[in-house]
C-alpha cells in the first residue's frame, strides 16, 4: 500500500515545529509517528551508493534508492514548518511558556513510553545503556559553550550544524536546545526568518556532514544492536524530561557572544513553590490539562502507525 504524501508532510511538518523549539526534538516526532527507522535508513542512503544507482537505472532508480516517495514530502512539511509554524512556537515561547512547556512535557514523556514498549523483551544489561543516554543528555548542553571556543565564525556555525542536526535524528535531544546552550539559537533562527544566505549555508553544510556520519552510524547501531539501541534513545528521552518541566528558576547561566543568557542549571520546583517564588500564577489546570493533551495525542499517533505498518505487512504477505 502506497504512502500518502500529505500524511507524510504533516509528520514532517510535525518535526519542524518542534524542532524550533528548544527541549523537543524532531526525532521524537518521527518516533511516535512510525517514520523514525525509515528516515534513519533514508539519510544513509546518501552516498556512493547512489552514484551508482544513477548510473545503472538513471533517475528513476535514484529516485528508488533514495526513497525520494518518503523524503521530499517530509523536508517539504519540516522547511515549511520551520518559517511558518515555527514562528507560532517561538511567539508561544515568549507569551505562554508554561503552557507549551505543559504540552511538550506530555508528549515527550508519553513518547518515553512508547519507545519503552518498542524494542526486544527488556534485560538486565539493557540497564547501562538507558544509564548512558541519560548521563549524556545531563552532559551535553554543558559542553556545548566550548564550541564557541574553535574561534573561528564559519567553522562554530558548521560545527553547529553538525551538532543540531545529529541531536535532531535522536529522541529526546534536542538541536534547539543544543543550539541555546552554544549560544547560538538567535543566530540560527534569525538567518532562517530573514533568510541570511551566508548563515544558512554554512549551517547547511553542517548540517549535511551531520547527516551523512550519523545517520550511518544509527543505522548500523540500530541493525546490530536494536534493543541497546533503543535503550539508549530511552534514556536521551527520560533525560531530556527535566528541561520541560515547566515550573523552574534558573540558578545558573552565562552570557553569550551576543549578549545572550545562555541557560546551565535549575531548580526545579512544585507550583505553590514557583508561585511563591516569582509571584507569578502556576497556571497549574492549563498547564496540567495540555500535559494530558500533548500524552493523549502520542498515543493517538502511535495507534494509527501500529495500524498502519500492521495493514502494510498484511497487504505485503498477501502478495
């Protein structure tokens, strides 16, 4: 059974709304909704490989090797979301933040669930890797600042790019957030909206060499290894919860290049605590009721793609 374009530019148009947000990742999209495997192996076909594709069947064995059915209607759906509904999620950003926090809280801890219940039956040693990914997700956005040390503008865009785009491709990592901590996220998101083709191309490339060595390596892991694998992307998710979680006070931070607060630590607290403390409403039925939103709407997503890849094996064996 064929795919339906629109389904799949509204998953990737999915992906790019939250990528724009900083603590939610495109990857946990493209999990919940069925997509996360697809894509993996998709990207990885960029290669050599499709030279000789090319030159053996021409472009319409190309267009077979590169899954190009899947992939252009999903970077249409995440370019589009990226200008457009991004600009919604970073207004939100600023007016409601508890509100989308809420929502983004629920999402990703659902998706935390779903990806629990995917892989293998659970192990024992499948312990380490889920200590793994969340010692990394604690780790990294407190080592992104020194990429600003390389010095050099062009090489810190690049290598932001690198960075973004591979913690895009993981559950629970977020590139936004990646990007704020590094000091960066103005920047990026400023070139996009004015279209500052110097930073955008820069960015891409790093984004494309971010692309061609991670996806290869995710889908190696993710053949060879599945259920450690999946562990691992658990623990990015799980990791990555505390950063949502919309009642804090920031403790500690540093100021960026640009003048920007970069954000390194908080406390995280209950909502009579944050309302005490900053004299503001917790805003806690609101908050609480798109927690249960952002949840019900993961599991709705992952019904509908169980079913759909349950119909697709089905039409496949009849065959």
């Amino acid at each position: 059974m064929k795919r339906k374009s629109l389904g799949i530019f509204l998953k990737g148009a999915g992906m790019g709304a939250a990528d724009a947000v900083p603590g939610v990742s495109g990857g946990t999209i493209a999990f919940i909704t069925g997509i996360y495997e697809e894509l993996i192996n998709t990207i990885k076909q960029f290669g050599p490989g499709a030279l000789v594709a090319l030159y053996r069947g021409g472009f319409k064995a190309l267009a077979i090797h590169l899954n190009l059915a899947f992939l252009i209607p999903l970077l249409a759906g995440v370019a589009i979301s990226l200008v457009s509904v991004a600009h919604l999620a970073l207004w939100l950003m600023e007016a409601h933040p508890l509100l989308l926090d809420g929502f983004f809280f629920g999402l990703v801890a659902a998706s935390a669930l779903v990806v629990g219940q995917a892989g293998d039956r659970w192990r024992i040693w499948y312990i380490l890797p889920l200590l793994v990914g969340l010692f990394l997700a604690h780790m990294l956005p407190g080592l992104m600042p020194l990429v600003l040390m390389l010095g050099n503008e062009a090489m810190v865009i690049m290598v932001a790019g690198c960075i973004a785009i591979s913690a895009m491709l993981l559950p629970g990592v977020s590139g936004s957030f990646l990007l704020l901590t590094m000091g960066l996220y103005g920047t990026i998101m400023g070139a996009i909206r004015s279209f500052d083709i110097t930073i955008i191309a820069l960015f891409g490339v790093g984004c494309v060499v971010g692309l061609a060595l991670f996806s290869r390596l995710l889908s190696w892991l993710l053949k060879r290894h599945h259920g450690f694998t999946l562990q691992l992307l658990l623990g990015f998710i799980v990791g990555s919860l505390p950063i949502l979680w919309p009642w804090r006070e920031l403790l500690r931070y540093q100021i960026g290049p640009e003048g920007q607060m970069i954000p390194l630590a908080y406390r995280y607290l209950l909502p009579d605590d944050y309302t005490m403390l900053t004299g503001a409403s917790a805003q806690v039925m609101g908050v609480v009721a798109l927690m249960v939103l952002g949840a019900l709407l993961v599991v709705l997503l992952n019904r509908r793609s169980a079913r759909t890849i349950t119909t697709h094996s089905t039409d496949t064996a009849q065959r």
